[in-house]
C-alpha cells in the first residue's frame, strides 16, 4: 500500500527490514545497544561488525540510549547506509506513558534521518515483539506519530517505509492508516 502525503511517499508492505534498500533503516534497540532477538538481531547479523563497534563507542561514550531516543551508525553491510537505533518502551499496561515514548521513537528517527540528509527510511513495527505493545495500538501510536511529523514545518524524507515481518502486523497497520489518514 502506497500513499502520497504531500511530497512524501508512506509506503506499508509486508517484508524483511534487512532487505530494505532505503539510506536508513531503523532498529528496535535496547538501552543498552546491545545486540538482542528479534529485529535487533537480525540487523545485526545482517550488517556485520561496523554496527557492533559503533553501538559499543556510544556505549561507552553516553552510557546507551533512553527509552523514546534515537542513535544513528553506518549500516556496515547491510544495503542501508545507516542504521537508527531506536528504544521502543515495554508495553506495562498501558499507563506508564508508553504512547508518548513510542511516538518519541518515531519522531526522533525521523528527526535523525532530516539532520543527516537521509531521503528513505524504513521502519520496522518497535516495541510489539519482546517488548510487548499490543500491535492494534502500536500501529496508531507509529503512524499519528509519523503524520504529526509530515505536517509540522519541517523537511520529511521523500519515502517513509514500514516493513512489517507477518500479516497480523501488516494488516494492523492497513487498518491504522485508515483511521489516521483517512480512506
Ligand atoms: N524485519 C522486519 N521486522 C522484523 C524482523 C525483520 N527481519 N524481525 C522481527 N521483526 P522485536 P521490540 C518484527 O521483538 O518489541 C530485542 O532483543 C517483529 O515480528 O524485534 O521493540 C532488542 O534488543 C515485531 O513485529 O522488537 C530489545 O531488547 C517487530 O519486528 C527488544 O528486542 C518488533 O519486534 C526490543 O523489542
């Protein structure tokens, strides 16, 4: 599913983010940038030790990365060239801000994508594997996040992607498009 949103291109489609041939795809870290499951490890794997030794230098640089914050490396093998490390929060019920700080997610990659020039990104669904934001929710919560950041006065990548892993995710975020966007 592909829309046009001013000059922006907001692509949904069903994938592997690894495979992404974007400038930057984002990861769904852990505080401490150290490798995990999941997407992260994927990443990983895929981009080889240039990812490990640039999450280790801003390790020991700034002790990680907040929950709701950002962090860019070079991508190392992966076709992306930067991967931006992302923090998603643990689903804990719902009243614990978590909305807030996935939304933060999003707008901070987005944010590092503009200030490094970045024109395509690609964003996997964060928070709703191990961390266990319920996807329903997740996919409002990414996509108001995403549109608030299209219509403030700023520049926006030319193609925001989401690549979801399974149908379940994918469909979910069909649906949310249809609520935030509009038919
Ligand atoms: N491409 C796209 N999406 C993927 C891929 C892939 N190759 N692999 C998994 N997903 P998760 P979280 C989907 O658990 O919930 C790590 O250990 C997956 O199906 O990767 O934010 C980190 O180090 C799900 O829809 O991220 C953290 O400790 C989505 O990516 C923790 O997990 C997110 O699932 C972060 O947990």
């Amino acid at each position: 599913m592909k829309r046009q949103i001013r000059e922006t291109t907001l692509e949904l489609i069903q994938g592997d983010i690894t495979k992404s041939e974007v400038d930057a795809i984002v990861n769904a870290a852990n505080s401490e940038l150290i490798g995990g499951g999941g997407v992260d490890g994927a990443i990983r794997r895929a981009g080889g030790d240039e990812i490990e030794r640039a999450c280790a230098e801003i390790r020991r640089r700034e002790g990680g990365c907040p929950t709701g914050q950002a962090v860019i490396t070079p991508g190392g093998n992966l076709h992306a060239k930067y991967v931006i490390h992302t923090v998603g929060p643990v689903w804990k019920g719902g009243n614990s801000g978590e909305a807030e700080l996935l939304a933060s997610c999003y707008q901070k990659s987005l944010r590092l994508a503009v200030d490094n020039d970045i024109q395509s990104i690609s964003f996997p669904s964060i928070s709703t594997g191990i961390y266990g934001y319920p996807t329903e929710k997740a996919a409002v919560v990414a996509l108001t996040a995403v549109k608030g950041f299209m219509f403030q006065d700023n520049t926006v990548p030319t193609t925001i992607r989401f690549v979801l892993f399974d149908e379940v995710t994918h469909t979910c975020y069909l649906d949310a498009l249809r609520t935030v966007f509009g038919k």
